[in-house]
C-alpha cells in the first residue's frame, strides 16, 4: 500500500473511530454541557477533515482539507478554555478564526510560488499551503505554550495534574497531524493513529473529572523498564557464559559440558528474583524518595497524642507529623460544632497563614455531609470539578479557597463529626497519592477521642473561668453594694442636713420677722432684707426637691424629653451662667475651645443646660482657687456615614477622682467622703451636695442617646491630677425625625431673670 492508496482508506477508518468516540454515553451523559459541546463539534470537524482528506480529488476547493483541519483546532481551543475553564475563550476563537479566514483568502487569491531549499532544489506550493502550516504552528503552538504556562502556575497539585494531563494529549494530538504532513504511508498511519489517541484522551478527559496521576503512571513506567532491563542482566550473563565457554568445554567431556552450562543457568535464574528486588528498591527510592513506616508513625502518633488535653497543641501535632512526613507546609485542625440548624467550623491555625474566623455550613451541606457518609478525604480538586459538588454556595467556596488547603480529611466517630484536619499542598508540588490520604484518614481517625476530651476539657476551662469573672464581678458587686447601703444609710444624714439649713434659715428669718412685727420695730428696708433671706432659702429647698423629682423620673420611666434645633454654644452660655460669679471669687478660669464651629443639634434645651450646669458646677466645686476649667468640643463620624455626633470634654485641674468610684459617682446620692463632714455649698472648694448632680447629668445625656464617663488617675490635693468628663451627643437622637427644621432654639422666656 502505497501512500496515495493510504489516502483512501485511512481516513474513512479514523472517521469510524472518530464516531465511535462522538457516540459514547460517557461523553453524551456529561453534565458539563459547554466542555461537551465544544468536544462534539470538534469531533464533528475531525470527522469532517478525514471525509475532506476522502474527498480531496474530488472538491474543487484548493488545500480544503487544511482548512477544515484549522477549523477543527479552533473547535478545540474552545474545548480547552472551556475544560481549564480559562476566561480569554473569545481571544482565542477570534485569533483562530483570523487565522481561517487569512488562510482561506491567500489559498483563493494568490497564485503559486516556488521555494528554494537550500541544496537548491525547487519545491512548488502554493502560498495558501504555506499561509496554512503558519496558522496551524502558530495555533498549536499557542495552545500548548498557554496550557504549559497555566500548569507553572497553578499550586494545587492535582490542579496542575488536571493541566499537565491537557497539555499530553493535546501534544499527542498536534504530533498526529504534524507527522501526518510529510506524504509518506508510515507517517500517515502513525499520525493518524497519535491524533485519535489525543482524540480520545481529550473526550476522557471531559467524560471523567477523576484523571490519573500523570507523572505517577509516568514514574511506575519509568521504573518499570529500568527495573525490567537491569533485572536481566543475570539471565544475559549466563547466556553470554554458556556461548562464550561452549564451544570449548564442547571439545571435552559432554556430560561434564552439559552440567556446567545447566549449572550457569540454575545460578543466572537463582540470581534473578533476589537482584530483581534488590534493582526494584534502588530504583523507587530514586524515583520516589524513602518510604514511610506507617506503623511506626501512628504507634508514635498514639502515644504523643493520648497525652495531650490541648486544642492548640493537637493542631499542632497532626500538622506537624503530616508535615515532617509528606513535606508540606501549611495545615490547620477544624473544629466542627453542630448546631441545631447545621454547623460551625473554626480553624485552629497550627502552620503557615490560615484564617481563623469561623463559617457555618446548613444541616444538608454537601462538603459536610460527604466528609461524615464518606469517611475518607476529600480534595480540593473534587470540590472544584465534581459535578456532585456544583451546587456549593459562592461563601464557601470563597472560604474554602481562603484556606487554600489541598485535601480535608475528617475526625468522625460514626455520623458525629467533631473536627476536620486541612492540609496544603506539598513542597515537592506531587499530589497526593493512595496510600498517603489512607494514612491521613488513619492518624485522624486516632485523634477523634484525643479531640473530644480536650475540647470537653476547654470548655470546663472556659466554665472555669467564666466562674472565676463571676466571682470576682461578684465580689465587686458586693463592695458595691456595701458602699451603696452605706449611701442609703448616709442619705438620711446628708438630706436631713440638706432640708435643714434652709428650712433653720426660713424658720429663723420668720420668728425675727414676727418679734419685730410685735414690737412694731421694723422698717421697709429690714421687712425687704428679710424676705429676700426667707426667698434665698426657699429656691434652694425647691431646687433639691425638683433634683429629687429628676432623679426619681430616672428609675419609672425615663425623662420626657422635647428635642429643638440646639445650638450648644447658647446652651454652654447659659450653664455658665449661674457659676460666674463663684468663679470670678475664686479666680477659676474657663477656656472654651471648638464650641462656634459646632452644627447645631436636636435636643432638650433645658434639660441639656440642666446637665451641663451640673458638670461645670461639680468642676468648679473639686478645683482649688486659682484653677482651670477647660471645655473642648468637635464633631465625630458615627458608623454609618450619614451619622454624625459632638464629643464635649469639660476637664479641670482638680483634686481627681479615684478610680473605684468611677461608676460610683454617677449612682444617686453617692458622695465621696465621710458624710459627718459634710457642708451645704454649691460653689465652694468641696462643697458638698446631696450627690445627684451627676446622676442627673447622665440620666440626661442617655436619654438624648449620648454616652458619658469620667477619666481621672487618683484623687490627689496636692499633686492635683485633675478630672475629665466626656460626653457624645448625637447630632440627630432618636426621637427627633419629627422636628422640623426651622430657627434655631435662644434663650427660653423661662431662664430670663
């Protein structure tokens, strides 16, 4: 058979083996529909080229099937973006197409040209034959360095498996054509029978997402004929002995002739299984490293892990082993809790970085639930392209490739899973095989009992020390409380000398008023002076009964706030107001800084002048003479952009607080110090009140939505450490959206005078 007769028959029988291949229910019951349709149409074109290659004589179209044949490389660079799942699918089809359609035209349009060799003989071809071996090199060749290029780059071992598997079967493929390009009948048939190989291993390829181990299978062969070759050499020696010595001992004795040659070949077989096995350990300890005593190790794991009550150091162990015997470098154990409605996983990072946020999986998820039914690990590689896993949602895959572990093996006793142990890939980029996953399955399946009693023991930790907090909180509460009953007890003390001294002052301002009313001996101006005593003392009874009013309004139902566009300079003004005087007696001087450039806010006029009346006239009365006050302002970003809020320090250079009675001083009639000592005094250096000022203050601050505490490093009179209170008002509180906007809240009719 000669080529020209090859040309005939060949291409109607790969048409049959290319059909074959385009009817097989593999390929037809493949979910992956794009991967499964590119590789029909490009079964299609092949079939098409070998009817073109058929009926070439007979088709007016010149070098038609070189153009099919370029077709059916496009077909099947759609095939590879769509089974490497690439994004420039559409770059490649349109170079191919350019390519096509330049080839078509130069094949219709230029005339034939003759090329020199450089022996100088002539070759007569046409510069549409020429135009197609570019588009087909520049094609193929551009296919391969692209699936090469993307294999370097990939991490995942099994991933770059998956491309490395590609790249051999397009290779295997383009050789078929390229050798099918010289006309000879050899290189007609090998070609023809390499492209159908590629053929088929591309429609293997998307037919079954599980694709062997490439360089393993590459590796067994390798060793297979070295072990193979070598192992002989004890075979071929005899051999080479019973030739060489033959024809002399034949010139002797027969009998002794035959012994020694049957002699020579029992010894070559005796020698053969030993030497072979010898030849078979020297060749897998080059190809694949020293072997793993998998007894050993999980006999050590046992023993190292029955002693450990720690998470961490769990986490650490497993990895740890895993990674001094498979040479990874990156690893974490997973603890899984099952809730009522699914499940959380928490990594405890134990090598390299791993996230350590929690994720919760549903009750039906399906990368828990085949890790629990399965009991064996899972890779990566199954979640990416197991069409059993398509429905993951796009959370878990994020955090699965967060991860960027290479296989997950469970730690499950029976459907309770209690943790997962991911691993990453290793150094040497050789996936994982067999026997290593087994042994994988083998050390968790030893770490379910270790995990279970530390976590039971972490949580008795934690139980623990939540008690102990509790404790401590308690003991805390209970000085609390002691102090606390201690005020109940002091307010009798504190109240009754409160309400005494003006009640003392109106009763004896009255009893003088009457004496001298008898005796006739009073003038209009002793009668004004003495009712101006009597009123004095009445607006301060009535200001420590309207405090109580607003201290007890904190304990039903809250203050009822009336919120008005708010200027927070006009409410500072008039807190300062009532203290001027006192501070210009005792030479304090207040610094206000910030307040001008302030928004105006919604808020309760009054009841903010109320609040900060009582914080100003608390830092007057802890601030010696001669002291400062100092009140600073400026606007705060909330959380959300559209939230807006003003913090307000109002720090003095006063005696300071200590700080046990930083949250004790804003509890009703809470004063600091010895209550027998205490002096009626709203103004002076330490003048004491009934210790609702501040109380009253936060009550007001909260109910618009603010925050307030206090700062202060100890209460010092003479090193004078001073104290700050800080405050956050929302711009807009709840309960304003009602307001509408209008003029901006002045001084009430009801603080004129």
């Amino acid at each position: 058979m000669n080529a020209y007769q090859a040309n005939l028959y060949l291409p109607l029988l790969a048409a049959g083996f290319y059909l074959v291949l385009l009817i097989l229910p593999q390929i037809r019951r493949q979910p992956e529909k794009n991967q499964t349709r590119w590789l029909i149409v490009t079964l299609i074109l092949s079939i098409g080229w070998e009817f073109a290659l058929f009926f070439a004589s007979s088709v007016p179209i010149a070098n038609f099937p070189n153009i099919v044949l370029l077709i059916a490389i496009c077909a099947l660079a759609a095939t590879t973006c769509a089974f490497l799942d690439w994004q420039p699918a559409k770059r490649y089809l349109f170079l191919g197409s350019v390519a096509v359609l330049t080839t078509v035209l130069i094949n219709l349009l230029a005339p034939n040209h003759r090329f020199f060799l450089p022996d100088g003989r002539i070759v007569v071809t046409t510069n549409g034959t020429f135009a197609f071996y570019l588009a087909w090199g520049g094609l193929a060749g551009g296919l391969l360095l692209a699936t090469w290029r993307e294999y370097r780059r990939t991490s995942f071992p099994w991933h770059a498996n998956r491309l490395l598997y590609w790249f051999s079967v397009l290779a295997t493929l383009f050789l078929g054509e390229f050798i099918q390009f010289f006309d000879q009948l050899i290189f007609l048939i090998v070609g023809q029978v390499l492209r159908f190989i590629g053929m088929a291993g591309l429609a293997y390829g998307v037919a079954s997402f599980r694709i062997f181990d490439v360089r393993a299978r590459t590796q067994r062969g390798i060793a297979f004929i070295i072990i193979n070759t070598l192992s002989a050499l004890p075979l071929i020696l005899s051999v080479i002995i019973v030739f060489q010595f033959g024809s002399a001992l034949n010139q002797g004795n027969n009998i002794l002739t035959s012994i020694l040659i049957a002699l020579v070949i029992t010894l070559g077989f005796f020698l053969y299984q030993p030497f072979r096995r010898q030849v078979g350990r020297w060749v897998y300890r080059y190809l694949r490293g020293e072997g793993v005593n998998a007894g050993q190790v999980v006999r050590n794991y046992s023993q190292d892990i029955s002693r450990t009550l720690d998470v961490q150091q769990i986490s650490l162990l497993i990895v740890g082993t895993l990674s001094e015997l498979l040479e990874t470098n990156r690893g974490a154990l997973m603890l899984v809790t099952q809730l009522e409605d699914g499940y959380e996983v928490e990594p405890v990072p134990a090598m390299g970085i791993v996230p350590h946020y929690p994720i919760r999986f549903a009750q039906d998820d399906l990368f828990i639930n085949a890790l629990v039914n399965q009991h064996q690990p899972l890779l990566q590689y199954e979640l990416d392209f197991n069409p059993a896993f398509g429905e993951l949602s796009e959370q878990e895959r994020n955090w699965l490739k967060e991860l960027t572990m290479e296989v997950y093996v469970p730690v499950s006793s029976g459907t309770d899973i209690v943790g997962l142990i991911g691993v990453g890939p290793k150094s040497s980029a050789v996936p994982y095989q067999p026997n290593e996953l087994e042994l994988m399955q083998t050390l968790a399946d030893q770490t379910v009992v270790a995990l279970q009693n530390a976590r039971l023991f972490s949580e008795i930790n934690d139980q623990n020390e939540h008690i102990r907090y509790l404790n401590i909180d308690l003991v805390e509460q209970n000085e609390k409380l002691e102090i606390m009953d201690r005020v109940k007890s002091d307010f009798i003390t504190i109240a009754s000398h409160e309400l005494r001294t003006p009640l003392t002052q109106v009763k004896g301002y009255a009893d003088i008023l009457s004496a001298m009313n008898e005796e006739n001996a009073l003038t209009r101006e002793q009668t004004r002076e003495i009712v101006g005593h009597i009123n004095r003392a009445t607006l301060q009874l009535e200001r420590l009964i309207t405090a109580m009013l607003d201290a007890s309004q904190l304990d039903v139902d809250g203050m009822q706030l009336t919120f008005v566009k708010t200027q927070l300079d006009t409410v500072l003004r008039l807190a300062v107001e009532p203290l001027i005087q006192a501070m210009r007696e005792r030479r304090i001087h207040l610094d206000i800084d910030g307040i001008d450039e302030l928004p105006p806010i919604y808020a309760d006029f009054k009841r903010l002048v109320q609040a900060f009346t009582n914080l100003l006239g608390n830092a007057v009365k802890y601030t010696p003479d001669d002291g400062n006050i100092f009140v600073k302002a400026a606007v705060v970003p909330g959380q959300s952009f559209e939230d807006e809020f003003l913090e307000i320090v109002v720090r003095d250079t006063g005696i300071g607080i200590d700080p046990q009675f930083h949250s004790l001083i804003f509890e009703k009639f809470f004063r600091i110090g010895d209550p027998q000592l205490h002096s009626t005094g709203n103004t002076k250096f330490k003048g004491a009140g009934p210790g609702l000022g501040l109380p009253i203050a936060k009550g007001v601050i909260e109910a618009h939505g603010g925050r307030i505490w206090v700062e202060s490093e100890a209460e010092d009179e003479e090193q004078l450490p001073g104290t700050s209170f800080n405050i956050v008002l929302p711009v807009r509180p709840a309960g304003s959206e009602d307001v509408v906007d209008g003029e901006t809240a002045v001084r009430p009719a009801y603080l004129i005078g």
